[in-house]
C-alpha cells in the first residue's frame, strides 16, 4: 500500500528565532530564576525574589509564568542571573525536591543565554555555544522539563542532562517532552556532558515530540541542538510521535567540535532519531543539516503511522565536516513497516557514509520508500553482514536481493528491480552509460546514475556522487534499455552505479552492479549501412565480423561526398568507414562518418 504524499504543511513555527525574544519581552510576565534550589517560594506567586533575599526558583518561574497565560506563543519570559562560579547545576528529582518540575501550560520562553556570561554557537558544523544552566536529574524528575499547554513554548541555552544508575544505566529521565504543539528546542546541550566531550551515566536525555508543528534546532547557528547518544529505554534521542515537525541542524552523536565522543561506563548509542509520525522534515538546506553518528540507527521510521515523512541534506555516520572521525551509526537509515518516505531530493541529498553496516535498510511491510539524490558511499566496513548502500530486506535476509523477470515479486519497497549496466565509456568529455532494466511491464521508471571511486565489496554498489537521471518506461515485455550522457565525464577506472524507481509507486530499488568506466581508443570499421533510427540516431553497419550498432550524438561529424552533411543524409546501402569509440556494450559511438561517395 502507498499512502498519498501529502502536500507538505505549511509550518507556522519561525524558523529564524532572531528577534523573537526582542518581541516577546515586548508582552506577558518576566521573571528572573537567581537560585539553584528546587523548591516553590513566594516567588511562585508574586515573580519577585522574596525580602529577606530567598530567591526565585526555575519552580517558582514555571509555576508564576503558568499563573498569567498569555495568548502568544512564546510570550512569558524566564530568565537566569544566578551568581557563583558557573555552572549552575539546578538538582532535580531525588537531586532536588524529589518530584518532577510543573508542566509549562502556557507560552513562555525559558532563555538560558540570558544567565551572565553565557552565549549561544555561532560555528556552523560545531558547537561553540557557553551553556551555563544545567538542569540535571534523576528518574524521579521524569521528564525534566515538559510542555502540555500554551500556543508556543521556547526552550533555549539550558544543558539537559539526567542520571541513571548502575542498577539501571539507562533509567534516567527524559530531558524535554512537548505534548501540546508550535514548540521550539533550540540551542540547548542534551544528554552531554558540561564540556561537550563525553557522555556518562550522569549525562543522558532525549527530547519527545508527542505533539505536531514543533520545531527541534533551526538553521542559524545559534538554534542547533547538541546532544550525545541515545539511551535505549527512551526510544531515541529524538522521538518523533507527532506530525509536521521539523527536526534541523542538529548535531547527535559527535562531540561539540564535531567529532568522535567520549563514552564513560555502559553508555549505549540506540536510535539517534526514531519517528512513528507522518509529515515531519529531517534536515533541509546545508544550514539545516541534521548530522548523525555514534548510534545503532541514525533515523529510524517505525510503523504504518510513519508515512510521508522528508528527509534531505543530512550527514548521517559521518563527522560535522561530512568526513570519517566520528564514530559511525551501525545503519544510517532504517524504514521498518513504513511506507511513503522521501529520503533525499534532487538539490538536497543525504550524505549516507561510513555506517559500520547498511547505508538505508527497508524491512517489513516498508512500500513506495523513494530513495533518490543521495550521496551513499564507503558502508558496511563490517564486512560479511550482507552489507550494502540500499537493502531491501525479503523475508529477514540482508545482501543482494536479485531481479526476477518482469518484477512481480514482493516484499520491502516491492522488491523492485534494479537497473543492469552493460557498458560505460568515457569518450571527449562525455561518459556514456548504457543499459537495461526489467521490471513490471509498461511502467515509468526514473533511473538515477553514481559515480563511484570505489566498487563495493559486494560487486553491486553503493552510490558516491549522484551524476545524472533519465525518465524512460518499459515496454509490455517488461524491458526498456538506455543509452545516457553524463557530463562532465567520469574519470577512467571510476565505477557507475543506477538504481531505479517505479513513478507509480514510489518504489526505488537497491544499487545496480558496479560498471567500470573505460577509456577506449578511437578506431575505423568499414561497411554498409544497412539500418537507419533517426530517432535514436543510430545506424546498423554490416560489417566482416557483423552487424554493428553504430551511436551518434550531437558531437558526430558525417561527410558524404566530400560534403558535411547531417544524419538525415545517411542512407540504406551507403557504404561508411566510421570512426569510433567502442562504447563497452558491443556498440560504437562514432566521432566521423564519411561515405565517400
Ligand atoms: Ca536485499
Ligand atoms: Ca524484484
């Protein structure tokens, strides 16, 4: 079943935040947090610290900011001037008055960057951000800061961080659940240690999205979230339930500079970004790039409610630059019972690399998954697991699943059939790639074509450098055959790779075999033209040793009596010496055609 991609939502959430906290402050209640304690005073009530100097708590903020509900989002401002050597660990749960904070019930910004000293990242693949107020609890503080109400709640410049135990290394409290929607995570450290560089029992978190229309980072510098990895009883280290959020500029897994994390003790690494809602969007524009490592699967779409979700531009297994020094996830994507996902577009792909298994594994009941764009190379360097680029899953088994004539299998993404590539050659400044595919029988197909520096062990692909598409449909015996330029040329000893997706469906299919890239030498035969295609311009030459398949293009010089002439002007029973380049495929691409007389 494919569901029907939806036209995507319109997002009502900013997604620059500069200048909101200027407009908020113009309306609703301020209150400045100036203790670490966790317990409710007069503050609660009046906003004020009290008069013998007891302060006011992060409690007494929520709690007078839920007092004055405001119609705007964001609109209440809590802020921190807390003094004392930094950081400000504010204790919570059995750290603090033992039970969990008050829920946020109306539309209130919680501004950490307002603590002195203080400031948000400005570096755009790291974390250069100087959080001071760190919110850190245990179970009992279950989640540590939580959104039920209110027409938008701001959460920003707070580190995160909750406590398991050794008992239970992974019962540590949620850091940030919103359960009501137009919400916005941004610039916080979650589930990280105080200096960016590791993550322990005392620094776990997550953030779970309940509710739609949130908005987790943002595209400024300033707005992405820093988080380490995921522990296993909290789903993920972002849960996605609800629809129409969207998850940007993000960076999980990697230290704040970008790079492989410190773990201490039995830290796991689960699923870095698990969503069973429909409608979301993962990364974007460059600035908008989520960037995922360190975990077991960096996105995971889960269920028949996982539906027509995008996901573009992202580094996933790699480093912030898009290199190999982080820790790598062990599958970068994962579509399991999930039907009609986007994942990558034709000016925004995903860079899917150095995951220790699949680059995109499609399991279950997955349909009309539409893998297109993306920039997929060097996983699987745990070599023996079947591993490849793109795995479609039939009946639990990883590794090449093979075509069966006119595709009427079924299974994962419909099994369907990936293109076969007979011959690549790189001739002046163009590479010709020609092939077949076979599939269900008169049905459109867009067939994507990589560049590879490297074959994948397996001998079928994975796809490094997305070159070039071609939109062509199969015949009613089920087979349709191509012949596509792709400029500018792909070096000699390159490999190419296609893979191919079904336009009624959606279904795209794992990577072809690998086709090497040659380099011919020019050469001439002799013979007599015994078939004309003008359509395809081609030209069947009888030859000593056959009838040979002779291509032109527009780069073809024909001469006939001593005359340029055009294509048009060949005919049946001309005799023809050619010069031409082997084309790999048992064709020939001429350079000149002359019938001399
Ligand atoms: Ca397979
Ligand atoms: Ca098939």
């Amino acid at each position: 079943m494919r569901r029907p991609s939806s036209a995507r939502r319109r997002f009502r959430i900013p997604t620059a935040l500069a200048g909101l906290l200027a407009s908020s402050a113009a309306f609703g209640v301020t209150v400045v947090v100036t203790s670490t304690a966790d317990v409710a005073t007069n503050c609660a009530s009046t906003g004020q610290p009290g008069p013998r100097g007891e302060g006011c708590t992060l409690r007494d903020a929520i709690l007078f900011s839920n007092a004055n509900p405001q119609p705007q989002a964001f609109a209440n401002l809590i802020q921190f001037d807390i003094q004392g050597p930094a950081p400000y660990t504010i204790g919570l749960g059995d750290l603090g008055s033992g039970v969990p904070l008050p829920a946020i019930t109306t539309g209130t910004t919680v501004d950490g960057y307002s603590q002195p000293g203080a400031f948000p990242a400005s570096c755009g693949i790291c974390s250069d951000a100087n959080i001071l107020i760190d919110l850190q609890g245990d179970a009992a503080a279950d989640p540590l800061l939580h959104v039920t109400g209110g027409t938008g709640t701001l959460i920003r410049g707070l580190l995160l961080n909750g406590q398991g135990s050794d008992q239970d290394p992974y019962g540590a409290p949620r850091s940030i659940v919103l359960d009501s929607p137009f919400n916005v995570v941004a610039g916080n450290w979650i589930g990280i240690g105080y200096t960016g560089n590791f993550v322990g029992l005392t620094t776990l978190g997550n953030v779970t999205v309940n509710s739609g229309d949130n908005q987790i980072g943002g595209s400024d510098p300033a707005d992405h979230n820093l988080m380490g990895v995921e522990t296993p009883t909290a789903g993920g280290m972002i849960v996605v339930a609800g629809s129409g959020n969207r998850i940007q500029g993000n960076q999980i897994g990697t230290n704040s500079a970008g790079f492989t994390l410190d773990r201490l003790g039995p830290v796991g690494g689960g699923i870095a970004i698990r969503v069973t809602g429909d409608d979301n969007f993962i990364g974007g524009s460059p600035a908008e790039r989520n960037q995922i490592a360190g975990h077991s699967t960096g996105i995971l779409f889960f269920g028949g409610g996982a539906f027509a979700n995008v996901v573009e531009g992202n580094y996933i297994g790699t480093d912030s630059h898009g290199g190999n020094g982080a820790d790598p996830n062990t599958d970068g994507i994962g579509l399991q019972d999930a039907s009609g996902n986007l994942i990558g577009a034709l000016t925004a792909g995903n860079r899917i690399a150095f995951n220790r298994d699949t680059g995109i594994q499609v399991s279950g009941s997955s349909q009309g998954n539409t893998i297109c764009c993306n920039s997929i190379f060097a996983n699987g360097s745990n070599l023996g697991n079947g591993n490849l680029g793109i795995d479609l899953i039939d009946q639990g088994v990883p590794g090449v699943t093979f075509n069966d004539a006119c595709d009427g299998d079924g299974g994962p993404n419909g099994l369907q059939n990936f293109p076969s590539l007979t011959g690549a050659a790189t001739i002046r400044s163009t590479t010709h790639i020609q092939g077949t595919l076979n599939s269900t029988p008169s049905t459109s197909f867009r067939i994507q074509f990589f560049a590879n520096t490297q074959c994948d062990p397996s001998g079928f692909g994975q796809g490094e450098t997305f070159v070039a598409e071609t939109f062509l449909a199969t015949d009613a015996n089920c087979n349709l055959s191509f012949s596509v330029p792709v400029f500018p040329a792909i070096p000699g000893g390159q490999f190419v790779t296609a893979t191919a997706t079904a336009l009624s469906t959606g279904d795209t299919s794992e990577f072809s075999a690998c086709q090497p890239v040659l380099v011919p030498q020019h050469q001439q035969i002799n013979g007599a033209v015994q078939s004309l295609d003008p359509a395809a311009r081609t030209l069947g030459l009888s030859t000593a040793s056959g009838v040979l398949t002779i291509r032109t293009d527009e780069d073809t010089k024909f001469r006939k009596s001593h005359r340029n002439v055009d294509f048009e002007a060949l005919a049946v029973g001309d005799t023809a010496e050619v010069k031409e380049s082997p084309l790999g495929d048992g064709s020939f691409l001429a350079d000149k055609v002359t019938v001399p007389q």
